[in-house]
C-alpha cells in the first residue's frame, strides 16, 4: 500500500509499505482523510523533533524513523482483531492517537494525556493515517455517529485540544477571552469558547486570510499586532479590564509576554502550544496580576468522545476549517510544501487516501 514516510528533514517519500494485518486487541481501517498537522509540519522542517530517531526507539512501539506520518484521522473499519469488542466492519471511525502505557500514576488516576510514556500514533510508530490502511489499538477506536462523515472525524483530534484548553482553563459561559493565533489550533480554541458560551471572543492574527476565517468561525474582534497594541486594543474592548482568558496557540515569546499584560487582574493564561525553545518572560507580571498561568497537553479520552457528540448536536461546525483538500500522492508538494510556501492561507488540509 501507499504511505507517507519520514526520513529526515524536509524528507517525507511517498512509498510502497506492506499492508498491516490486524492482531489482537486491534483494529484495521481504511483510512479516508487525515489532517496535517501543524507538529508534522515542525517536523517536516526541522525533525526529527518528536520523532524518534535512530538509538532512540519509543517505549511503548519500540520504533524509530523512518515511519508513517499522520495522527488526525478518520475511516471505515474493514477487520477487528480478538478482543475488540463493540466494533464491527463497516463502522465510520475517529482516532485518538494516544499512546498510553495504563500502569503509570497518571493513567491510574484517569490523566492518560499526562501517562510517563506518552506517545502518539503516526508521529511515534505504530502505523500512521498518511496510509492507506492503519491497524490501531482498539482503544483508541471512537465510533462517528450517524449524520458525521469521515471528513468531519478526521478534524476531532485537533478540535478535542481546543475543548481540552477551554476545559484546562476552567474557562465559564459569558466569560471573556483572547486567542493568540488563528492556525488551526487558534481557530479550533475560537469554536469550542464559542460552544462553551463565551461573551466575547478576541483574536491576535496577523495574516489576513486568517484574520477572515477568524471572524467567520465566531471571533467577536482580530486585532493585528502589526497595526495596534493588542493589551491596550482589548482593555477597549473589555472596559479597562483586559480579557479573562487568554489562550496562547502562537507559541512565540511575543505572543506570551502579550498574553500576560493583556488578560485582566486574577485571570488565566493557557498555554496550547508547543514551544521550539525556551523564552523569557518577566514573573512579576504574573505575581502583581496574581495570574493563573496553565498548560494544556492534547485531550483525555473523555474529551474526545465528547468533541464527537458537539459536533454531531452542531454546538461545533467543521465550515471554514478546512482550506485544502488533497490525494495522498500529492501529500509532499501540496501538503507539506503548501503549507510551507502558504502556511498563512490555510487553516487545515486534509489528505484522502486512494479509494
């Protein structure tokens, strides 16, 4: 079968694999759409980073690169292996591609994002939905109701890391909030605050295409850092107070530093993204304001099922997230090096797999 395998920096290949069978405890899928996400895309430029690279084989999959790509995605089940109950063949599926190892004081006490040996299919081995055919441990198997379609399914992953933030947040309905960053993380953390009641929602975006599909997801306001000052935008906006929430998905020490001076006295300011390297920032912004500052790591089981039943209910809409649609063969060229050449025009591409 087909498959999109990273080597190396800017080394993805499109290659003939062998087709996976299934084992016990797992199930077979034929894979409709997977997203790329803006983590392949690090790696892709600057991997491996997540990766495992040779010497340095993951603990739960023992492997290293190079390995199939792709971690949101969704498709048909077409085999279930022994002691996979509840599924069948021809059930439409959303993956949680969350390794856990079930034994670790986190996974025992239900935190399975936070398990001492984390790792995540189709970024860490095991198979990846940049492929034809995946075979996934069956709990991480979540079945589409009917009226969702596949397309749908492959955005949950990422929409469930916004849920999660919001949820991390301790973020209430009528609430205020900003959101630094309009990718596809920023505009995923605009729908579950619109979902969540939110009173007003900001959004610090530079890139115009973004800055429009912000405002067509739900933002109440985008403010441009390169034309104001974005603390002193949204005292406007909130009467002198700054916002109450502020989500980071920028992940840049501009972004944090304006995060800190722009949410209001007693706030929170959650972290969503992944930071290339270390930053600085100055403690006593948090320490006068007597700010909450969090982070937040992808999703709990409990988050994902959930993220499925607001968008079959409609509380969470998959229009205007998605700005490409590719075939697997073009996954380097008009994936990877789209996004490379154009990353400010899109929100998410998804990749069909061959029929």
């Amino acid at each position: 079968m087909k498959a999109a395998v990273f080597h190396g920096q800017k080394d993805v290949r499109l290659e003939d694999v062998p087709e996976p069978e299934v084992r016990s405890g797992s199930v077979k899928v034929k894979v409709d759409w997977c997203g790329i996400c803006g983590t392949d895309l690090h790696e892709y430029l600057a991997g491996p980073i997540f990766i495992p690279p040779a010497g340095s084989p993951h603990p739960i999959t023992g492997e290293t690169l190079p390995l199939t790509l792709g971690h949101e995605f969704a498709g048909e089940v077409v085999e279930v292996g022994d002691d996979s109950e509840g599924l069948r063949a021809g059930d439409r599926v959303a993956i949680e591609p969350v390794f856990r190892c079930g034994e670790c004081a986190a996974c025992l006490r239900g935190a399975t994002n936070l398990c001492e040996k984390l790792g995540f299919y189709g970024l860490m081995g095991g198979g990846g939905g940049m492929s034809e055919f995946a075979v996934i441990p069956s709990y991480m198997i979540h079945k589409l109701p009917e009226g969702l379609t596949t397309e749908q399914g492959a955005l949950v992953e990422p929409i469930a890391v916004g849920l999660r933030a919001v949820r991390r947040a301790g973020f209430e309905a009528g609430q205020s909030a900003l959101v630094f960053g309009g990718g596809p993380i920023g505009a995923v953390t605009v729908q579950c605050l619109k979902a969540s009641g939110a009173g007003q929602i900001m959004v610090a975006e530079v890139a115009e295409a973004r800055k429009e599909k912000a405002l067509d997801i739900g933002a109440d306001a985008v403010i441009d850092s390169t034309e104001e000052d974005v603390a002193g935008r949204v005292r406007e906006l909130t009467e002198g107070q700054g916002a109450e929430h502020s989500f980071d998905a920028a992940g840049i020490q501009e972004t944090l530093q304006t995060a800190l001076h722009a949410t209001r006295k007693g706030g929170t300011v959650t972290i969503i993204s992944i930071w290339e390297g270390p930053v600085q920032i100055n403690p006593n912004d948090i320490v006068l304001s007597e700010l909450n500052v969090v982070g937040t790591i992808c999703y709990t089981p409990e988050d994902f099922a959930d993220t499925i039943s607001m968008l079959r209910d409609g509380r969470i809409e998959t229009e205007g997230i998605i700005t490409g649609r590719i075939p697997l063969s073009d996954v380097v060229e008009g994936g990877f090096e789209e996004l490379v050449d154009h990353k400010d025009r899109h929100v998410k591409i998804l990749v069909r797999s061959p029929e």
